[in-house]
C-alpha cells in the first residue's frame, strides 16, 4: 500500500488532488481510498488530505500517519508546517516550489530518499489564470512517483472539470510533469 | 338517509355529509362543526392530517374513525412538515392535487399546534409554496390538555394557567396574529373564517380549493369548556366575534385585502357583548374591558385600511 | 441479465446518493448537517440534471424532515431521509413516529458526536440513543456497504413494515473517497420492485384513519405487532442478505460478520468503520501468532442475539469496542451484548473498550495494544477492569 | 317525556352497519394501527341532560338547525320537515337557540 499526504490551503484544491490521484489509480486497476483531514479547516488555513493506493481492497480507516510520499502544494507551508512528519525513510517529497533544492531541503525536518521540485504556481497562472496549484502538481507527482501515469491523472481531471476547463487543467498537469525535476539524495 | 331534491336545492350547505356522528366531543363544540364542514366542502378525495389537539379524540379512537375521508394523525408540531410530505408524494405518485378534480391536503390544527409549537413547520410549508390548505382552528387556548393559554389565547382571559386570582393574574398578552404571520409568507390565499358563517368559510374553502399553492384559513371555533360558555350559545358566541370586530372576517389574495360580509356593516357592536356569555372573561375589570377594547378598534382600523389601501 | 458492476470511486455520503436513485426513491425530505449534507446536494444534482423524479422538499428542520418523510411514506411513496447527531436528536420523537405508523422508510444516519462540547466527528452515540424507537440498524463498514445497506434496508424494511437507519461514519466513511460497486438500475429494479404498501391515504372509496387514538385495551397490541415484526424481520434480513449475495456477490446473510472464529482465544467486537481497521489489524496479528478474530456486529436492531450466542460459544474472551457511551453504565453494545449472553450460559471473558468517542483516530496500533491487553486477560483467566477508557491521557 | 326514535337517519345503512368491534385475540389486530370502522356505532345520545323537541306547526323549513348541528344528528325527511336523531343528539341546544321561529325547544329529559 502506499500512503500519500497532501498540504495544501483551504482553498487550493489538496482535497480535489487526493480525490484526482486516487480516481487515476483506480483507473489503473487499483484499490484506492481518499479523504481530507477530518477538520474544519476555512479558507486559508493549512489543509492536509490523503489518497491510499494499493493493489487489493483498502480496509483501514485511519489517518495516514508514516507516509510514502508527501505533496505540498504551498511553498510558505514550509515554514509553519512539518511537512516531513512521519515521512517514510525512502519517502518522497514534491514541492511546489521556485527555490532551490538547497533552499528547500534546508525547510525539511526529515531529508527524503527523492525531492521532486516544480513552480507549479506559475504553470497553474499561465495556464488557468489562477494560482490553483492542485491538477498541476499531479504531472509532478506522477512523474517523481511513477505510481500512477500521466495519461490516467488527465483523464480523472477532465472527469472532475468538464470542457475546457478540464482540457487547461489536464495541461497544467503534462506543463508541469514536463518541468518537474527530480532530485536523488 | 338522502335529503330531498325539493329540499337540496334550498341549502346553503353542500348536502353530502362526510363527518360521521357518534364522535365524541364535547356538546356545542365549534371544531366539530368546521371539520363537518371542511368534508362537505372537499368531499371524500381529501387527505387530512391533524396533530395532537382536540380534533384527535373528535376523530375517533382506534379502531373508528369520524371522518369519511383518509386522515393522518401526526405530532403535535409537524402538521405543516405532515401535509408536505403528504403533497410531495401526490405528485411523485402521479395524482393531481388541488383544484376541481384534485386530492385535496388538508392540515386541521388548533391554535396551539399552529400558533406555538407548530409555528415553524407551518412557516417552512408556507415558504416553500406546497398546494395544500392548512386549517387553524382556533378555540383560543389549549382545550385539549385541559384549557391551558396559547398564544392565541387573548387579553384578560382566564385560563387554568392564567387563573385570575388575588394577583389578577389574567391572560396580559393580546391574542398573537396568527394571519399576519401567515401573510408575511405571501402566500396566494390567506382568509379568517367563523363557524358561525359556513356559507362564508365554505366559499373560502373553495377558493382555497382553485388556488394553486399553499392557502391558510383561521377558523374561529368557540369551545363552550374551556370559554365557560352555555353549549346552546356556540354560534350565538361566534356570530358576536365578528359583529364586535373582535375577529374580523377577510381575505388576503395575492396581496389584496378584502373585508367580508358581515364584518363590513360600519359600526361594531361593543366588546362586551361578545364577552357577555363567556365565563372565562369574567374576572376581567372595567380597565381590562377597556384594554381589549381599544386593541380591537386599532386592529379593525388597521385592517379597514389594508382593505382600503390594497384592496 | 448478467451482473456487470458499475465501479466508481465515491464518498460513504455520495454511495448513500446513489443508492437512493437506484432504489427509485419517489420522495426526499432532508435538511442539512455536516457531515451529512453532501448526500442532499448529490441527490439535488441527480435531479438538476434530469437524473431521477425524485420529489425533493427542503424542510426547515430535522423534526419536520422526519415529519415530511412519514406523510409520504404513509400516503404511499417510497420515501428517503438522511441527518446526523443533533439533527437525529431533534427527529427522535418522530423516530417513534414512523415505527409506530409501521413506515418502511430509509434513512442514513451519519455517525457524529452529540454536543457540547461542539463535535462534527465519528461517535456512534447519536444513532445508538435511538435504539428503543422501534427502527431498525444497519452499520456499514465502508461504503460499498453504504450502497448496498440502502438498497437491502428498502426490500427488508418494505416486507415487515418497520424503517430502517442505515448508519456510516462521518468523514471516515462519509467524506472518504473509495471504490464502490454499483449495480445497473435493470438489475436493482429486478431485485428491489415498487414498494407494495401495508395502507394508503389514497383509497378514496375506503378511507382510513392511521395512528388514531388507542385506549389501554388496544395500545398494548400494537405494540406487540411492531415487537414481532423486529423478531421476524431477523429472517427477512438474512433472506435478503443471501439473496443480495447470489445475485450481486457481496453476501450479508449474517447479522454479525465474523472472521476466524473457529480458532480464536478472543474476537474483537464492534461496529462501523473501525471494524475495516481491526479486521487489518487482526491479518497483522495473526502473522505474529496471535489467536485472535473478529466479530463486526452489521445489525443492531434487530439484536443478533443467536449470532452472538455461537460467537460466545467458540471464544474464550470478546473485546468490545465501542466508539459511544451510555453514561451510568458502560459502552452500549457491551451493555446489550452482556445482556443478551446472561441466559444462554455463555460465559467469555468480555471487556468494554470505550474507544474513538468524537472521532478519536483509531489506529493499527491501538487495536494490537488492546490484543496484547486481551491477551493477559486470557491467560490470567480474570478482567483487569471491565470498562477502559482506552484512549484517556493519564 | 319519552321519545319515539325515528328509523331514519342522516347515515342510513352505515348506520345499520355499524357495529361495535371487539378484538379478543392479537391475531384479530391488523398490523398497522389503521381504522376499521366509523364511530356511528357510537351512540353518544345518553350524553344528553336536555332534549330538543320540533314543533313542525312553526317549523319553516329554514335548516338553519340542520346546519348549526354539530355531531351532525339533525337530518331532513321527506316531507321537508326535519327530524333529530336521538342516538346521536347530545343535547348542546344550539339548534333551539339558532331556530328563528322557537320550532324547536329544549326539554328536560326523562330517563
């Protein structure tokens, strides 16, 4: 099974990216399960939301507590949030990010086996017209991940956003899959 | 037996009779009365629903029934919820409802079930425009549980949680205006009614009947047990509510006030001689009389106003 | 017509939805709550978008969607509604309401904390408190068993004339995204036809009169009716469970789902969403040689008493989870299951787990904590105490 | 005064129909509480203290009485006169207070 975490804010579509990841999977053959943090988060606030990914039915009903891979959708969530807790020792980290890999690692509680960095931000501006990071992040996260293939993710976001807004969301993932680099530490 | 055609057409009342006798309400009981006439208006194809009020023991006690119509009973505060309910699977069963040929829903309730507890579910039924005809009959007082005040219950009456007594501790709160509650909804058709008037109150069921949409009827229902009034005087008592303007007869239609005979004669009889028969008012002081005197002269004018204004 | 599954990836909230179209339901009157208003909204958007007829009346209450719900029921539709915690508090005395008028209506309950203090969580106090109002309970594991629960809860509640809450867990089940299998409408209709009713308040030439008045001489009947129908409907339930699994493979003719049974020292008992927990757990315990299995008790009205008594028979002890509390005494499905054992004899070691209250996370970890605890007990042939508030900071 | 109860009545044949149910056994009980009656088996006429009698001399045949009534026990005949169903009558009196030419008058009732 693998575990991944998302962190987002309220507002950025983290639970939408969950839901997306697990819909691309599932499309793939595999079991899946999604779901935010079970708060009640606002706009704004920091978001975690979470997608389980395995080959045979998913029968816990708990948090993720040691995730597989963990994918931040807000760079200034670095600052406030421990986005590494619990992070597995081969985990991955994606980051939505322009700094460096030095910069970001030096915000890491926990170094990860691999740090996948994009600037999805401005992908998701010059695609959608607005800073919403989540369909963009995924080309990262399958691109860093290999967990579930691009192909699979653009259809489950044309699924989620119909016509053209599903069409711009599904480039925004590929825009980004493409400029995502990947770091092996 | 069948009344005689010579005869039938001499009635003012329709002659079919769908309210069975044998009930059990007390002698000179106004809500009988108007449930008689709800059924000869509306006929069999009707669906009434009446929460916990006297009505319910009026209806029969399992396993006989008063009511030649189908009727639900229901909690005391629910029957506006009830008759939604009722309505909405009408239509996903493919009946027409309401007009001519349509089942009519029907909500029987007392003041109580109406004024107080089921204020809210009777303002969700109003607002959401459900074609069905809600009936508070209104005997001034839960009578029910033994002559307790309701919102409706009005100034210097006596009640048994309004005793009177050394503090004279009376009734201190005008009656609640129920209708103008209900035309702040804007509905289609809102309408006051006595049982001492059926042509008038039939007439109002029947345009109630034609009006697409939710209608309201306040129905003045005198209860000789709890108003300690003679059983003979039911009617005598009702026709009195409305010559001393004390409950007005009028309509409310699609934003248009309109008084109705006989409350449209000038000049109201004084308040006493509506308070004249009733024990319940009589440990009411010349102030008291005064007091619900001058309330009813600022409510009859302002309703002549409305009339005059948007009629 | 061969069963082809229409898998989807869907909420607990969004499965309820769907099962209410499938099931062809004509009225829905509901109001909203957290965690439960999504399924409202995907029922409105079925209708929005043409998808069903259903009659939707957006109440100004739970008390009046309870009431809306029971006058379509009693004029003959077939009738849906769905809240959580306070909203389920404020419907309970039309909760008796519907029994009583013998209303085969369905509804899902999502599990969620009573306040104060202020609780949108998991905690399964609200629907548990609603236990003697004479409707029956189904508690789904995850949310296939969501679907599946709503549309057997009509066949069965529709042929013994008693309603039925169908209840999930908030956000564990309701807002947690999973793959459910769904059934093509031709295959549902063939499986759950058009409601037969027991009365209407349409027959014009023969009117009733439902729910009139009964003195002392007959009330006490009419209890007994609705008393026997829960006995019956033990029957009907795994009936409809049995054939539910010929035809679409997921069986549920057991009211008490069970697993490796035959060579436990003890079960874990419990019901809901944690039991999808314990029931890893328990393949991760067993890999480390413990003599454990599980016990997910699916109906709690009717009780499976007889289900629990074979249970008791095997096993030399049972763990009872309980995510409520009845305060005075103990977690609630200890308490009936206790009582149900105490004339059969049956005499396992059992403990009450008060655990997850408010949605409390309830992990792996805690449930091979409490096998080792249990496992103690065992050995040592004694409780430690019969009440733990397991998660307590001390 | 004794009474002579007339045959005929506003229900006619549900009047003769109806009759007391009794439910000795549980298996007699339909499922749900659903009514199986009318309450004319009901005779609530012993209620009465005060009887009212017509005096068809001054009866004009107005049926102000007939709709004042509210059990309803107050039905018309043939001949256009009306007539009280005693069986029912509780003697409230309205009929004699509402009738506009004193026909009809509340006796005290010999028992």
């Amino acid at each position: 099974m693998i575990e991944i975490r998302f962190h987002g804010r309220g507002g950025q579509g983290a639970v939408t990216a969950a839901n997306i990841l697990a819909s691309a999977a599932f499309k793939e053959g595999k079991y899946v399960q999604a779901f935010p943090f079970f708060g009640v988060e606002r706009r704004g606030a920091p978001v975690t939301a979470f997608t389980r990914i395995d080959d045979r039915p998913i029968r816990i009903k708990t948090q993720i507590y040691e995730p597989d891979i963990v994918v931040v959708l807000d760079p200034s969530l670095l600052d406030t949030v421990d986005v590494t807790a619990g992070l597995k020792d081969n985990g991955i980290v994606i980051v939505n990010t322009e700094k460096s890999k030095e910069e970001v690692l030096e915000k890491l509680k926990k170094k990860p086996a691999k740090l996948a960095l994009v600037d999805a931000t401005t992908i998701a501006l010059e695609i959608l017209g607005l800073p919403i990071t989540n369909t963009a992040i995924l080309g990262a996260v399958a691109k860093a991940t290999r967990i579930v293939d691009l192909p699979y993710i653009q259809e489950a976001i044309k699924e989620t956003f119909s016509g053209s807004l599903g069409e711009k969301n599904a480039k925004a993932a590929e825009e980004s899959f493409n400029k995502t680099v990947i770091y092996e530490l | 037996m069948e009344i005689p055609e010579s005869v039938k057409k001499r009635l003012t009342l329709p002659a079919e009779e769908h309210f069975y006798a044998g009930h059990t309400a007390c002698q000179g009981c106004g809500a009988s009365l108007g449930l008689r006439y709800v059924l000869k208006a509306y006929g069999r194809k009707t669906i009434v629903t009446i929460p916990a009020c006297c009505s319910t023991i009026i209806a029969g006690a399992w396993p006989y029934s008063t009511l030649d119509a189908n009727l639900f009973h229901t909690a005391f505060e629910t029957t506006g919820a009830v008759i939604s309910g009722i309505e909405a699977a009408l239509k996903a069963m493919g009946y027409k409802v309401k007009g001519e040929d349509g089942v009519m829903v029907v909500g029987w309730a007392g003041d109580g079930g109406t004024a107080d507890i089921g204020l809210q579910a009777l303002s969700g039924f109003l607002e959401r425009g459900h074609d069905a005809v809600y009936i508070m009959y209104d005997n001034e007082a839960y009578m029910n549980t033994g002559i307790q005040r309701s919102g409706s219950t009005p100034y210097g009456a006596w009640t048994t949680n309004t005793p009177g007594g050394k503090r004279h501790f009376l009734e201190k709160r005008h009656k609640k205006k129920v209708i103008d509650i209900v035309i702040a909804h804007e509905i289609p058709y809102a309408a006051t009614a006595s049982v001492a008037y059926p042509e008038d109150f039939i007439r109002k069921l029947k345009k109630a009947q034609k009006i697409p949409g939710p209608s309201f009827i306040q129905l003045f229902s005198p209860c000789p047990t709890g108003w300690r009034s003679p059983t003979d005087k039911s009617i005598e008592i009702a026709r009195l509510a409305v010559q001393t303007a004390y409950f007005p007869l009028f309509e409310y239609e699609n934003g248009k006030y309109r008084i109705n005979m006989p409350s449209t004669k000038k000049e109201p009889k004084p308040i006493e001689e509506f308070l004249k028969y009733q024990g319940r008012f009589k440990y009411m002081t010349k102030e008291d009389i005064q007091i619900l005197q001058e309330w009813v002269n600022h409510e009859w004018e302002k309703l002549q106003k409305l009339a005059a204004t948007f009629g | 017509m061969e069963y082809k599954p229409i898998r989807k990836v869907v909420s607990g909230n969004y499965a309820a939805a769907y099962a209410v179209k499938h099931a062809r339901v004509q009225v829905v009157a509901a109001y909203p709550i957290t965690p439960q208003t999504s399924i409202i909204e995907k029922i409105a958007e079925f209708i929005a978008n043409g998808e069903t007829d259903i009659q939707y009346v957006p109440v100004e209450s739970e008390h009046s969607a309870m009431a809306a719900t029971i006058g379509a029921s009693a004029t003959g539709a077939r009738a849906f509604t769905a809240t959580a915690a306070q909203g389920l508090a404020l419907m309970h005395e039309m909760l008796h309401w519907a029994s009583g008028a013998r209303l085969p209506i369905v509804m899902v309950d999502v599990n969620r904390a009573m306040a104060p203090p202020w609780s949108v969580w998991d905690d399964q106090t609200d629907s548990l408190a609603q236990r003697d109002t004479g409707w029956m309970q189904f508690y789904a594991e995850n949310n296939q068993e969501v679907y599946d629960g709503v549309l057997m809860s009509y066949k069965i509640a529709e042929t013994v004339n008693v309603p039925v809450m169908v209840v999930e867990s908030a956000f564990i089940l309701s807002h947690t995204y999973d793959v459910v299998e769904m059934i093509p409408q031709e295959l549902v209709d063939e499986f759950l036809p058009p409601r037969k009713p027991l009365y209407t308040l349409t027959d014009f030439d023969n009117p009733v009169s439902v729910g009139a008045l009964a003195t002392p001489n007959d009330y006490y009947e009419f209890r007994y009716k609705l008393a026997k129908a829960h006995e019956d409907a033990k029957k009907v339930i795994k009936d409809v469970g049995k054939e539910f699994g010929e035809r679409f493979g997921r069986d549920y003719s057991s009211m008490i789902e069970t697993g490796y049974i035959d060579d436990a020292d003890f079960v874990f008992m419990g019901m809901g969403s944690l039991m999808g927990t314990v029931k890893q757990a328990v393949d991760l315990l067993r890999d480390e040689g413990y003599r454990v299995g599980y016990a997910k008790v699916r109906w709690f009205r009717p009780f499976p008493k007889e289900e629990l008594e074979a249970i008791a028979e095997s096993v030399k002890g049972i763990a009872v989870l309980d995510r409520n509390f009845s305060f005075g005494q103990e977690g609630i499905l200890f308490n009936e299951a206790k009582g149900a054992l105490y004339n059969t004899g049956e005499r396992p070691l059992m403990k009450d787990y008060i655990v997850g209250l408010g949605g409390r996370d309830f992990t792996v970890p805690d449930v091979k904590a409490i096998a080792e605890n249990m496992k103690a007990i065992i050995e040592k042939g004694e409780l430690d105490r019969e009440v733990e508030w397991y998660h307590l900071k001390r | 005064m004794r009474v002579v109860i007339e045959l005929n009545t506003l229900f006619g044949e549900k009047k003769e129909e109806a009759k007391k149910l009794v439910f000795t056994s549980i298996d007699q009980y339909p499922e749900a509480p659903v009514t199986l009656g009318t309450t004319l088996s009901n005779f609530t006429g012993d209620w009465r203290t005060f009887i009212p009698v017509i005096d068809e001399s001054k009866c004009v045949k107005c049926y102000i009485c007939w709709k004042f009534c509210p059990e309803p026990a107050i039905y018309i005949k043939e001949d256009g006169y009306v007539a009280i169903d005693y069986d029912y009558c509780k003697g409230c009196g309205i009929c004699a207070n509402e009738c506009p030419t004193n026909a009809i008058t509340m006796e005290k009732e010999e028992k």
